[in-house]
C-alpha cells in the first residue's frame, strides 16, 4: 500500500475513534444524569451512543473513565465560556488599588456570561441532570466539576463581592451571598418547569433570557448597595 494511502486510512480510522470517543461521551451525559453511576450500566451507554460495547474499555478504559470523561467535558466546555473573565477577576483581586466600579462591572459580566451558560446554551440541556445529580449525591465526579470548574467561579465571584462590599473574601456571610447571587440564574436551570409555569412562558428565548438577567443584575445592584 502507498505512504499516501496508509495515511488516508490512519486519518479515516482516527476521526471515526473521536466520533465514536464523542457519542460515547455525550451519551454518557444523558445515561448517568438519569440512573447515577451505580445505575448505569455498560450496555446502556454503549447502546444510547451507538457504540459496540468493547468501546468504552478501549477509548475509557472501562465505565469509570468514562463517567470522569463526561465529567471532563463539562468543564472544559464551561472553561471556554468563563475563563477569560475568571481570569481578569483573579488579576483583580491580586492587585494592590482595586476599583469598585471595575469589580462591579466584571462581576456583572462573570453573571451574565454564567447565565447565558447555564439557561441560554442548549448544549446544557443534555448535562444539567447529570451535575445536579452530583450535587444531590457527589462522587469521583463532582470532584471533577468542583475542582475544575466550580471552585474557580466561585471564588472569583467572592473575590469581586468583597471588594464591592468591603467584607473578607472567606467571610461565611459573603460566601453565601456569592451562593445566592448565582443561585438565581441557577434557578431557571433548576427550577425552570415552576418557573416557565408561574411566567406563563414555554421558553426561554434570547430576549427573555435578557430579562432574567436584567433582573439578576438589579438584584446584585441591590445586594451590593448600589440600588436602594
């Protein structure tokens, strides 16, 4: 076989292995936000990817992996989405002279960035059961997303308030506001059947998604003093 061919053939062969790898963890998603990792089982996973069911040993090493995998992939995908302003918040908090108005402004973008994730983003939609899950019953995976992901947001978001509000950023009172702040978007994820009923909505389109998040952000100018 030609040097030409045989690459063709090892580019075909590893682009089916990423899909293959890729079906395998968004059905991962789905499968374990909906019977845990003790529920799930290996046929299922592999049946709802449409995978042959030695694929998960070989691209996973087995379901373990894989559930770490799913876990993963949220937070790289929320990485994507977040990091730039965790970053900026971070520097932020280092710096020497820090400005209200500028923690303000940042902590109102990081909240507008994490809504239009967590209620705007349809790929949520296929792995918000299986992160409300790990809250509900945390294992190998919500270290994952603590580690990864959540345990950065947070603690910029507190970093921001204390500056707002004049407060240590390991105060318990202001770790709980940080909790309550993003607990309103949280809200439509969460709660969003109560809420679509209550607002009479069968959606959340773009604009009433700038709603809620008008409405989160009079809520912080509230919380911080900046509304009375």
């Amino acid at each position: 076989m030609a040097a030409g061919a045989v690459r063709a053939d090892r580019s075909t062969h590893d682009n089916r292995g990423a899909n293959t790898r890729q079906r395998l963890i968004h059905s991962a998603l789905g499968v374990f936000g909906e019977y845990g990792f003790h529920g799930a089982s290996t046929r299922m996973l592999a049946e709802r990817a449409g995978a042959n069911l030695a694929a998960i040993p070989y691209y996973f090493g087995g379901k373990e992996g894989l559930y770490r995998a799913a876990a993963e992939f949220i937070v790289e995908f929320s990485r994507r989405e977040l990091q730039p302003v965790i970053d900026r918040a971070e520097r932020m908090a280092a710096e020497r002279k820090r400005s209200r108005p500028a923690a303000s402004a940042l902590l109102e973008e990081l909240l507008e960035r994490f809504s239009s994730l967590v209620i705007g983003s349809p790929e949520v939609d296929s792995w918000a059961i299986f992160i409300m899950r790990e809250q509900l019953h945390p294992g190998a995976a919500f270290e994952i997303l603590y580690e990864g992901m959540m345990k950065r947001l947070l603690g910029s978001a507190s970093q921001l308030l204390a500056i707002l509000l004049r407060m240590r950023s390991d105060d318990p009172r202001l770790i709980i506001t940080t909790q309550t702040v993003f607990g309103q978007a949280m809200m439509f994820r969460s709660g969003r059947a109560a809420a679509l009923r209550q607002l009479g909505w069968k959606e959340i389109t773009d604009d009433r998604l700038k709603l809620i998040q008008s409405v989160v952000r009079e809520n912080l100018g509230r919380i911080t003093g900046q509304i009375k």
